[in-house]
C-alpha cells in the first residue's frame, strides 16, 4: 500500500530513521471508542514516546477554507473597528501538527489520506485572504519550516509555548513595519523556564493510566509589561492596544504564556488582555464589544488572537460579531416584535428588506448562554439558518442576553418569515426582536 501522507515539517530533517523505542503512549490512544468519553470527539490521538509528541485527530482538520461570505464580512467588520479609530489586526495561532519532528511523523500511526502540506497550504491562503481583505495578519506557519520550530509548540498540550508567543509577538510586530523578527528576538535577553502538565498528557493519564512527565520550557523575561484589565472596568484612554483571544493568551485563567507581555515590550505600548479561556472564535470579542471598551481613541490597536482550532471562516460567528458591532454604533433602530422563545420552533410573518433592515437582535428574558438558532425564510422560498452562541465561559456578570446577527451581504434580499428556537430550553420564555437600518 501506498502511503500518502506528506512529511511537511519542519523542525528535523525528514529523512531521520524512525527510533528504535518509538511507539504511543499506549493502544487505547488510537482506537477512538476505547478513549474516555469526553475525548472521543478530539480522538484517536497519535503518539510517539520517544519524541513526547502528541497529536489528536481535531488539529488534523483543514478549517481553512475562505468563501467570499467571509471575505465581505471580515471588510464589515474592519470598516466598524476603523470607525473607532482602532486597527484591527490579526495574530493566528498556526496548525499544531506542522510543528511536529520528522521522527514523531514517521513514528506515529497517522491516517494514510493525511497530507500536511493541504492544510500548511489552505492556512497559508486563508492568511492570504485576510491581509487581501485589509486585515493584516502573520502567517505563523512559515516559522514551522525554520530552526525556530523547535520549541513553538509544547509535545504533549495543544498550546504554544511563552517562546511561541514570543515569536508570534515578533512576527506580529514585524508585519506593521515595525522592527524585523531578528531584532525584536534579540531584544529579550532574560529568560526562565515555564512547567507545563499539559492537557494532552492529561489524556494519557486517562487513556493509559500514566502521565507523561511535566514539560520545563524557555519563558522570556519582559521589562515592559502588558496589563490583565478587567471589562467591568473603564479602558484607560492612554492605553494602545486591546488583546482579544482564547486560552492561548489566557491559560488557566491567566496569561500564563505571556502573550500580553511579549506585545507590550515588543510593540512599545500597553496592552489589555480581554482573552478568555474557552471563549471560541466569538466569546471574548462579542463580550470585548458589548462592555464599552471599544470607544473611539481607546485603542489604536485590536490584537484578535485566534486559534487553529477556530479559524476566522466560520461565517455565522462573523456575522454575530458583526450585528454587535453595528448594535453598539450608531445604528438606527426602526422598529420592535414581541415574541417568546423556547424548545419548539416559534414563527413569525415578518416581510422586509435586507436594504432597509441589515441587523436583528433578539434580546431574550433571561438566557445568556448556549445556543439560538434563527431561520430566515425567503420570498423565493430559500431558507437561512444560523446559530448564534454564548459560552457560560465568560464571566457572569459580563453576559448578554442581547443576540445580534447582520444581515449585510446576504445573497436574497426579500425576507418573508422569522423563526426562533432556544434548543434545550427547559420553558418558553418573552423575547423581543429589534429591527435596526
């Protein structure tokens, strides 16, 4: 049999002999319904003991994908940060697996239709769409194919390490003209050494019983410091930059990698970290929006920190992101629908334009998280459905209960009927729909 997997790493030759002592953690690993249950979503995992690297089937994903959807809504929602005086810029954690050895590769029984260099390509002209649309963004990945991809990435959790950052900061940095990668790198001349457990080696210890040892890492030591604001606060006017993001740049609750410190010192300026663990592509910029933080002159600077795992393609998240920011602005409301909302479908006669009416918001009684799907039915009979979400991530009291979706550059412009559903609701509850031009 022919094996097609394409060996695109990275940080070792690919040529190196599989070792001798290389194997997984254990069988378990591999077998998708022999894993606890609350991994087999992300499973199998593909292992190799000699090397420490871990890899579950979720990272394997090409996500990447760009329709002219998003591209138009990422132009909508750049236009509405540029109104508020604020460059929204883009900090896109790459493709785990690229970052593996050649030795872990060849060791690990990964799938035989698995080619790396798709997903390295469809990350890479995913980046390329961004920066095409104006929103500047690092492509991340070009560092899988240097010496520095050794260490980017920890071998046994999916996040990247506080040099990772680090280099991600300098790349980051160099992409709005400021200092080049080398110059920003060399700059840090004090380091310590970070210990990382590591949620994969949390795996192991589940699957097979024993947990891998603890990882100890190089940590950059900053002199200038990014700030850990809190949204229930009032954003200083003096600040420069907002950093929106997931556990990347909020792990265990803190910025344990760094992130914030590493923009700080290399970028000159202050940062606040609006990141939340957990949050998802939506959650902590949909919160970030909603708290006011985002006054014009605030931040010259919106650092979205995105991980592999939720790539900026999913157009339902765009547009819920999208309806906040034009909820919060200057829009106009035009009219209101009382409504209730629950389990079952309820279903409402609504005829409108998408030229008069670009953005709803249903303002529900008392939900503020999990999911509202919302279904538009078309003059022509064409239906659109969409699901917005909130995670009970995000700290209670900074919840909104306001679900906001745009309707800018929707394919039909003639709507005929709304219908709603809170799926797993336990009862109905009153909602109202806003009508915003």
């Amino acid at each position: 049999m022919i094996r097609i997997l394409t060996h695109l790493t990275l940080a070792a030759s690919l040529t190196l002999a599989v070792p001798a002592t290389a194997a997984p953690y254990c069988a378990d690993l591999n077998v998708q319904d022999q894993l606890p249950k609350k991994y087999q979503k992300r499973g199998p995992f593909y292992s190799d003991v000699s090397t420490g690297w871990i890899i579950g089937k979720d990272q394997l994903k090409n996500k990447y994908a760009v329709t002219s959807e998003a591209i138009a809504l990422w132009k909508e929602i750049k236009a509405e940060f540029d109104n508020r005086g604020a460059n929204l810029i883009v900090m896109a954690a790459p493709p785990r697996p690229l970052f593996a050895p050649g030795a872990a590769i060849d060791a690990m029984d990964l799938p035989e239709d698995l080619n790396l260099s798709e997903i390295k390509k469809g990350f890479s002209d995913y980046i390329t769409a961004l920066n095409a649309a104006g929103i500047v963004a690092p492509d991340l990945s070009v560092i899988a194919q240097g010496p520095a991809a050794e260490g980017y990435y920890f071998t046994r959790d999916t996040h990247w390490t506080p040099q990772g950052a680090a280099l991600s900061a300098a790349h980051l940095n160099a992409s709005i003209g400021n200092a080049s990668v080398q110059d920003s790198m060399a700059r840090i001349t004090n380091t310590a050494t970070y210990e990382e457990k590591g949620s994969l080696a949390g795996v192991v210890k589940d699957a097979c019983g024993n947990r891998p040892k603890i990882e100890v890492v190089s940590a950059p030591q900053y002199a200038q410091q990014g700030s850990a604001s809190s949204l229930l606060g009032d954003a200083p006017i003096k600040d420069e930059i907002a950093l929106i993001g997931t556990s990347f740049s909020d792990r265990y609750q803190r910025d344990a990698y760094q992130v914030a410190d590493a923009l700080a010192f290399m970028m000159d300026a202050s940062v606040d970290n609006f990141s939340v663990t957990g949050g998802g592509m939506v959650g902590s910029m949909e919160t970030f929006i909603r708290s006011g933080a985002l006054k014009e002159g605030n931040y010259q600077t919106v650092v979205w920190e995105t991980p592999y795992s939720a790539p900026l393609t999913h157009v339902d998240g765009l547009r819920q992101i999208l309806g906040a920011l034009q909820t919060t602005s200057e829009s106009i409301e035009i009219g209101t629908l009382d409504t209730h909302v629950g389990d079952d479908w309820v279903s409402y006669e609504q005829i409108f334009s998408i030229e008069d009416i670009q953005t709803l918001e249903i303002e529900t009684k008392q939900t503020n998280t999990g999911q509202l799907v919302v279904e538009f039915i078309h003059a022509d009979g064409k239906k659109t459905r969409t699901k917005m979400g909130k995670t009970d991530r995000i700290a209670a009291d900074l919840r909104s209960n306001k679900w906001a979706f745009s309707l800018k550059n929707m394919s039909t412009s003639q709507i005929v009927r709304i219908k709603l559903r809170l799926p797993k609701a336990s009862r109905q509850e009153t909602a109202v729909i806003h009508f915003f031009k």
